[in-house]
C-alpha cells in the first residue's frame, strides 16, 4: 500500500479543516498532514501519493503560504510519485473559482510527478478557472465551495477520496 501525505496552505482554517478530514476518510495518521506554512519541501521524499490543497485569494492564486514550498517542489524530481490536488474557494468569484488546484497542477507539471483523482465540478456555477481546462468535463482535482454549497462538501470528500484509495491499492 502506498504512503499517503497531505499537505496543505490554509489561512482561514477552512483548507486546514478539509485537510484534516481528508485524512480521516483515507486514514492518514496527524503526522503525516503538513503544513506548508510549517514544512520544508523536502518532507515529500516519505511519501508514494502526496495530497495537495489550497484556498484560493486575490486574483485566483495561491495562499501566500505556499510560495516558499511550492518552489522548492518545482526544482525536485517527483518522478514515481503521484499527485491528487484539492481547493476550497467562492464560486461567486465566477472567473477565478478554486484557480489554486490549476496553479498547483501548472506548476507542478513539469516535475514528473504522476496527476490522479481528477473530479467533476458538478453542483458549482463558474465561467472559469486555472482548476479545470476549459473543454474538460473534470478539475485536476476536488473543488469544494464551503462558503456557498458546503452541502456538497461530504459527498465530494467521499467520492473523491475512493478515487485516492484505489490509487493508493494499486
């Protein structure tokens, strides 16, 4: 069974908390939810499958807390490992909703690492965002909108989550 790591930028608590449950639905033990904010880059090397989160501000980027680490991940070789991204933001920022999974996947992309568990945005209403490619009928990850639809949020952890597992069995 592959060894599942999560780590995560949260500066409201709200990614914290999906985190945390995230890690309860996979049985992930506390030590292995990071921090970005709180973790050196190189914490990725213990593990086979690394889940990814952030919220998204501004103009759909990344929580600040993720500058540091996020670099540091684009110059390592993930080659081998596997990634499942996964956002909370406002779907009333129509143009920019949860752009922090498509910041985390541009960014990323060029590491070798392997994309998995790729969801539908099914119940949200966006014109765009970097978390999904505009012919795409799926995110490169969860998008959950706890401000607007947080009754989507438990089904969208279960459901995605099993897509985790059955990468994590194989």
């Amino acid at each position: 069974m592959k060894k599942i790591g999560i780590f995560y930028g949260s500066m409201t608590g709200t990614t914290a908390d999906i985190a945390r449950r995230i890690a309860r639905l996979l049985e992930v033990k506390e030590k292995d939810v990071h921090d970005v904010g709180q973790t050196a880059p190189s914490e990725v090397a213990g593990y086979d499958i690394l889940v990814l989160g952030s919220s998204t501000w501004n103009n759909g980027e990344l929580e600040e807390e993720w500058a540091d680490f996020i670099a540091g991940l684009q110059v390592i070789d993930l080659r081998g490992k596997q990634i499942a991204l996964f956002g909370c933001g406002d779907e009333t920022m129509s143009d920019t909703f949860c752009s922090a999974v498509g910041e985390l996947h541009n960014r990323l992309k060029d590491t070798g690492a392997e994309f998995i568990a790729p969801y539908n945005t099914i119940g949200y209403s966006f014109t765009a965002s970097l978390a999904k490619p505009d012919d795409a009928l799926e995110a490169y990850g969860l998008l959950l909108d706890e401000v607007n639809h947080p009754e989507l949020t438990a089904p969208r952890l279960a459901g995605w989550t099993s897509l985790v597992r059955d990468a994590q069995n194989d």
